[in-house]
C-alpha cells in the first residue's frame, strides 16, 4: 500500500491465513456495517443494503447477526426497524437521523434478471456516526462485513475505519466491493482492502479492482496477487451462472454453480457472503464453503428482492456445508 492507502491505527494481525479448524463453541457473531436501505422496485419495495444483506442471511443460518447503520425518522426507517426485528437481526446499534430519509435504491431488471441501480443521496446511512457504544461491539465481533458504498461521505467512512480498528485478533474483515455507479474511486478501493483481511468480488468487478491496483494479468494472477499483497485470509470471485473461485493460503478451488430460473440477481452476492463467513468460520474446506455459497446465491436468485426467507432444508444444508 501506498502512505494513502494505509489505515490510519494498525489493524490487528491474524496469523496463518489458512481457516480456523473446529466447530465454534457458540453462535457467531456477525456484523453488517454500512447501509441500511430500501429497494424499490416495480413491485414494490424491499428491504436490502450489502451489509444488512449479509447479516439477514447470516442470521437465518444461525448467527447472532447486527447491524451498525442509520435510517431516518420516517415510515421507511420504522418499517425497516420491524423488519430487522421481525428476522432477529439485532437493531441495538441502528442509529436515527431526523433531518433526512432513508435510504432507497430504485431497481431496475433486465430480461436476464440483472439490476440496474439508482441509488439516493443524502441518505440516513450517509451520516453514520461514532459512539461510545461501537468499541465493545467491534471487540466482540467474530466476523464484520462492509463495502465501498457506504464509504461515499466522509462521517460514515471515518466510522466504517474507527471500527475496523477495534476489532479484535482473528475478526473476519470482510471487503465486498459492491461497486455501483460512481461511488467509488481506486484510492478507496486499494485503501478498503488494506482494512480487509477476506475479499468477495465479483467476476464483473475483479478488472477495476485490478486497475485500481495499477496490474494487469489474468483472472488466476490478480486473484493471488490480491491474496498475498494485503495479506488476505480468503479471496471469493463469484462468476454467476459459472460458479466460483476460492482462495486461502496455498489452498483453491473452483465450483460450479447448479442452473436456476432466474427471478432477479439482487442479493445473491449478499446470501453468498453470508455462508461465505459461517462456513470459514465454522473451519470447513474451501469445495464445501463453495458449494453451500453457490446453492444459497442460487436460491435467492429464484426469488424476488434481496432477502426473500430461505426454506429450512437449504439452512440445514448450510449449515452442514451441503
């Protein structure tokens, strides 16, 4: 990294990048850290937010899952409220802003179930701030899942970085990129993945990431030039309908992704990340943290909006690493 780039308190360090073996003792705690909105579609409106996202999933596999985010004092934020609620997401650390909205992200799917975002600005999420509160909650936190997106205004991103830093030794850091439109920039990006130790991106996403990073090469270098010049844990390129790859230390593999009837794509990166983090978590090898990522993503793509309920029988799979 380049002195910009660097993190402004050194981040704890996390030893051996290969997973922790063993089954944990207790329920994970996982935390989605950044925006808290709603997806508008023609249909209607859908809970959704990258971070929420995962924490949703999370807790439907089994985690003691929170989310750190801001909505406003309006109908959405009392809805979005009782939705968390309602799914056992934990809102103790959900903040209220009383002079602006929040968050929407009007959707738009294509014939092949691909969105097309037009994400508000001047949002609650935008305005995330710093509390006495977050330091015990980072400290506690086995894994934290956060993006580019929320980092847009300076408050949230200066937040987004104070609780990373909190976090403790082992804590999964985890870097989904969630590119969308021009809320983002390579110095962003390059400093993201210096606070990050797991990144999940997509086949889409991996060439501006690569540029960003001034390299070129192929799909297999820049995902192992990614793995060792931030020191990463694990390293998840989704590909669609084409499955995914996984990296961590000296291990990888590809797995394929079964062929589904596509309803919409929103939320299946998000559904990935949280088996993603159980499953690394829980010390699993990397085939079987594939398979159960790319057959929960492959679900949720048969259903509308970005958290729709996962039938039992798949979060036993899950669970089991099916």
């Amino acid at each position: 990294m380049t002195p910009d780039d660097s993190p402004s308190h050194a981040l704890p360090t996390d030893g051996s990048r290969q997973p922790p073996r063993g089954t944990p003792s207790r329920r994970p705690v996982v935390v989605g850290l950044g925006e808290v909105l709603w997806d508008v579609f023609p249909d209607g409106a859908h809970f959704g937010g990258a971070p929420a996202n995962v924490a949703f999933h999370a807790a439907a596999m089994g985690a003691q899952a929170l989310i750190v985010s801001r909505v406003g004092a309006d109908d959405l934020g009392r809805r979005a409220m009782k939705v968390m609620h309602d799914h056992g997401v934990g809102t103790d650390y959900i903040q209220r802003a009383d002079h602006r909205p929040t968050g929407t992200v009007q959707v738009e799917v294509d014939g092949q179930g691909q969105p097309r975002y037009r994400i508000a600005e001047g949002v609650a999420w935008d305005e995330l701030a710093w509390s006495d509160a977050l330091p015990a909650l980072a400290s506690r936190a086995d894994a934290v899942c956060f993006g580019t997106l929320a980092q847009r205004s300076g408050r949230t991103r200066e937040t987004i970085d104070r609780f990373l830093e909190h976090t403790r030794r082992g804590c999964l850091r985890v870097l989904d990129v969630n590119l969308r439109g021009r809320f983002y920039d390579d110095q962003r990006i390059r400093h993201s993945l210096g606070m990050a130790n797991v990144l999940k991106l997509s086949d889409e996403e991996m060439p501006v990431v690569a540029a960003a990073c001034g390299w070129g090469g192929d799909e297999r270098e820049v995902l192992h030039r990614l793995l060792d010049r931030y020191a990463l844990r694990l390293v998840a390129l989704t590909r669609g309908a084409r499955g995914a790859r996984l990296l961590a230390g000296a291990e990888a593999c590809d797995v394929s992704a079964d062929p589904v009837e596509v309803c919409d794509t929103v939320g299946a990166g998000d559904a990935f990340t949280a088996a993603l983090v159980l499953g690394f978590l829980d010390g699993r090898r990397l085939e079987a943290i594939g398979r159960a990522c790319c057959r929960v993503a492959g679900y949720v793509c048969t259903q509308a909006g970005a958290v729709p309920a996962l039938p039992d029988d798949l979060k036993a799979a899950v669970r089991a690493g099916e």
